[in-house]
C-alpha cells in the first residue's frame, strides 16, 4: 500500500512572519548551524527583516556563534522577546538553559517544547524566519514539520557519501509531510589555497550538486572550508560580518539570493495553480 502523505497543520503559528525557512541536515556537524546563522544574516543584508530560531535541542549554538549569555526578557503576557545582533532577532533552547548539562529530550517533551517556541516568541513581524533544526529525521523533526509553517526547508550536506545518503534522507523527510525543499548546499566543499588560491577538494568533488540533480532539487551553492568561520563561529562572530568580503561569505550570499529566488519562483507557481482552480467551473 503507498503510504499517505502526513497532512500538515493550516497556518496558525507565527502569522506576522512572511516566510520560515527550515535549515536541515540527515547527520550533526556538517555546518547547519553555520549555515543557518550566515544565511539569516545575509538576508539582513538583502535589506530584509529577519530571525532565527535555533531549536536544535540537542546542541544549540547561537550563544556561543553570537556570544549572547543572557536571558530573553518577558513581556507582560509572557511571550519571550528575542534577543538581537547584527539586526537579526535570535531567539534560542540555548538562551533559556542555565547550565551545562545535557538533557535529554523524549518525542512528547520536544513536541511541547517546540509548540512553546512556536507559539510564545514574540517576533514582530518579519519577513524571513531561519530555523536550525536539530540533525536527523526522528520524531523532533518531524513534529516541527508538522507544526511549524514551513515555506521550505534548505538541506546542507558535506561532499563525503556518508553524509549525502543522510542529506537524501532527510529531503525525503520533507517531500513526505509537502514541504518544498528549496534546494541543498554543499558545505566544506574545498580548501581554497590562501597563497594561490586554488580550490583543493579534500573529500570528493561535485556530490551536493549531483545528488540535488539525481533528487530534481536546486543546487544552492557551495561553501568553502575556512578557518575563519570556526574562529568566528566560536567568537560570537559569523563569517559574513566577521569578512564580508571573503569568498565564504560571498558563498553564504549567493546562497542566501539562490534560496530567496526559489521561494518566490515556487509561491508564484503555487498562487498560479490557485488562480487555475478558482477559473475552473465546477
Ligand atoms: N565551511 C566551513 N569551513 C570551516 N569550518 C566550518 C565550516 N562550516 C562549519 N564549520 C565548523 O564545523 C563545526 C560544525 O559546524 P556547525 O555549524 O556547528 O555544524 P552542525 O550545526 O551541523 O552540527 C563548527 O566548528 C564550525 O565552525
Ligand atoms: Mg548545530
């Protein structure tokens, strides 16, 4: 029997925000995080108001990629205000915890918790939302598929074919609950020389770009590996404001138009099929 699509839930969460983005990987420590956090920031500079939502449960990282340590304050009916760096609104499991110890999170408890966020973040109104997803394609996945209003979902992967096997699960995952995957992006692609600048490709070459075609998905681009981001990532400093200039940035750019592009190209698609159906006589 071919399994049913998982309906999604209408539009009731996060009504003032344009767009949510989901940023997604199958496996940990391909560069989500970095990924998400130069992509939210890179619509900034696209003049475009925007958050981030880091809800990765399992390894939060905006504190440390935005050395925020301190609380988000309260409104007087109790919604939590993001914090804001760089222009962008940040709001993180990572802002709320007071300790270091890990905890570990159960289907039920994860699905409130992401409701909580969902629901009691008071955001304003924004044009683009980025979430950070935890890694992978269990439970918590999928209920933030399911209750967060997704435009789309990006999925980064690393050249290796371990990872590329998890990306192919993990767009799966979305095609599953009708969540349009904007597209996937190589992340720590190559070594660009500093002397020469030539691009070494340390693990195997064009892996994103040809598991986004084998999957009929858009290739959003590829991220070079610079040092730079690790240092800044640990330094409360994101590459894109850290050398706007460098080639990763201008990488983390690129992909930034790219996904926008193809958000707009898919809503006008979708507004198109609508317009169809309403002519139609029944
Ligand atoms: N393109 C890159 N070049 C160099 N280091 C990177 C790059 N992308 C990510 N990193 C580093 O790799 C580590 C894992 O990245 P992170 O974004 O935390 O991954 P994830 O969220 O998938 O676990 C971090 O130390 C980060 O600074
Ligand atoms: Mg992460």
């Amino acid at each position: 029997m071919a399994e049913q699509p998982i309906e999604r839930q209408p539009r009731d969460v996060l009504p003032e925000v344009k767009d949510v983005i989901a940023v997604a990987s199958g496996k940990g420590g391909v560069g989500k995080s970095t990924v998400a956090v130069n992509l939210a920031l890179s619509f900034v500079r696209m003049g475009k108001t925007s958050g981030l939502l880091d809800i990765d449960v399992y390894g939060p990282s905006a504190p440390t990629m935005f050395g925020i340590f301190e609380q988000p304050r309260t409104t007087p009916d109790h919604k939590l205000l993001p914090l804001e760096k760089y222009g962008l609104s940040l709001m993180s499991m990572g802002f709320l915890s007071t300790d270091d110890t890990p905890i570990i999170w159960r289907g039920p408890m994860v699905h409130g918790l992401v409701n909580q966020f969902l629901h009691q973040v008071d955001w304003g109104a924004l044009d683009a939302l980025v979430i950070d997803m935890p890694p992978g394609t269990g439970d918590a996945q999928l209920t933030l598929t399911q209750v967060a209003p997704l435009s789309g979902a990006v999925i980064v992967t690393t050249p290796q074919e371990v990872a590329l096997i998890d990306a192919r699960k993990g767009l799966k995952m979305f095609q599953k609950v009708n969540v349009p995957v904007l597209g996937i992006v190589e992340n720590m692609s190559h070594f660009a020389c500093p002397h020469c600048g030539e691009g070494t490709y340390i693990f195997s070459k064009g892996g994103g770009r040809s598991t986004a075609e084998e999957l009929g998905v858009p290739f959003l681009g590829e991220i070079p590996i610079d040092p730079e981001i690790v240092v800044g990532g640990d330094q409360g400093e994101p590459i894109v404001i850290r050398h706007p200039d460098s080639p990763a940035a201008r990488a983390f750019h690129a992909v930034a138009e790219r996904t926008l592009a193809e958000l707009a190209r898919i809503q006008a698609q979708t507004a198109q099929a609508r317009a169809a159906v309403g002519k139609m006589k029944w």
